[in-house]
C-alpha cells in the first residue's frame, strides 16, 4: 500500500494540534483493546503538576540539546565529560 501523497501532504499542513490529536486517533487505531480510557486525563493531571511545578520554581529545567549530549556521553562510558 502506498499513501497518497497529497493526503500526507495536506495532513502535515494541519496545525500542530490537529496533528497530534490525528497521531492520538491512528494509534489508538491500532489496537483499541489496550487503550486506556482514563490515561489521556492522567497524563494531563501529570502536565499540568509538572508545569505548576517549574512555575513555581521548584523544579529546574536543562536546554534538551544539552540533556542529550549528556545522555550520549554517559552510554559512551566518558562519565558525561
């Protein structure tokens, strides 16, 4: 099977939102037995926590590109230097 390639063209047109609920729907498409009906409100609960925590100040935040290099040292044995 081959996509249509304006479908995937218009599909990565839509706004980010409407992307990711797509990607959200074609996964629980994929085996709708396993999703769990509660866990997109759990994982809002958890953002929500996570962000009110960093807003008030008590928890830090590491540019993603930094934390990556870190983790790449660290699997190659360097210790992070």
């Amino acid at each position: 099977m081959s996509l249509d390639p304006e479908l995937s063209e218009r599909v990565l047109t839509l706004p980010l939102p409407d992307r990711v609920e797509l990607i959200r729907r074609l996964t629980d498409s994929l085996d709708p037995s396993d999703a769990d009906p509660d866990a997109e409100a759990l994982w809002d609960a958890e953002i929500r926590d996570r962000l009110a925590r960093y807003d008030r100040g008590e928890v830090d935040s590491q540019d993603a590109f930094e934390a990556l290099d870190e983790i790449r040292q660290a699997l190659r044995g360097d210790g992070g230097r």
